[in-house]
C-alpha cells in the first residue's frame, strides 16, 4: 500500500501544492504524472465515443439537380407541382410564393424552385439515406 505525503510544489508553482499524493508517484515540476496520463485515457475514450457513432446518426443526406427551362412561371409552378405530387410527396405538400413546391414522405422531403427570370427550375430532395435521396431526386426532375 501506498504511504501519501502532502505535495511540495517547489516555490512559484502553486498549482499542485497541498494535494495528497501516494510517496512512489513520480513528479515533474512538483506536479504529478499521474494527472497526465489519465487525461491521455479519458482523451482515447472520448475519441473512440464519437468514432463509434453509426452513420445514421450522422445526419440528413441530400440530393440536388437543376434544369434549363424556357417556360414561364406558372407553367413551371404547375409542371414541378405535378412531379412532387405524382412521386408521393403529398404529405404537407405547399406551394409558396409562387415560386417553391414543398412535399415530405416519409422521412424525405422534396422542394423544387422555379425562377423562370433566370430559365432555371431547381430540384432537391433531403432524407436520411443519399441512394434514396438521389431516386427520388432524379423521379422528380424527370417527371418534371
């Protein structure tokens, strides 16, 4: 068994005087090694923690394409209105403002956004898994 001592931190070096230590512990600057080394330990632990999270975890995916398109803004609204309702994306299904469809399935959810001004129509598609995500994507955008 261990005999413990007050520690006798040479003069300027306050940060370790008056705790207990075992005699046989070796110091460096009158502070104790042992402090180090469960640090390092506690480090690796933490490490292999966030290491271990499963990529579900990891967050939403997404998936995203866009079209050149010659048409106006209305037929762009009803044409991408269309695609996100014929792939079954209907639950909270919204245009807003003319200019974005918004739907959810499941746990995906799809938005297109038409900016006839600029001859574009945008696609994007955000869900837990990136192979999905990129299916639905690419069924709306050819539906589209």
């Amino acid at each position: 068994m261990a005999k413990w001592r007050l520690s006798a931190a040479p003069a300027g070096n306050n940060l370790f005087r008056g705790y207990a230590r075992p005699v046989d512990w070796p110091t460096i600057w009158g502070g104790i090694m042992q402090i180090k080394w469960v640090s390092v330990g506690v480090g690796v632990i933490l490490l292999g923690a966030v290491a271990s999270v499963p990529s579900v975890m990891a967050g939403p995916s997404m998936s995203s394409a866009w079209l050149a398109i010659t048409i106006d803004q209305d037929e762009c609204i009803k044409r991408g209105s269309q695609a996100v309702r014929d792939n079954s994306f209907n639950t909270r299904f919204e245009v807003l403002g003319n200019s974005s469809i918004y739907g959810e399935r499941g746990d995906y959810t799809s938005l297109v956004r038409c900016a006839a001004d600029k001859n574009i129509v945008y696609f994007v598609v955000a869900g837990a898994k990136g192979d999905i995500c990129s299916k639905h994507m690419n069924a709306i955008r050819d539906g589209f």
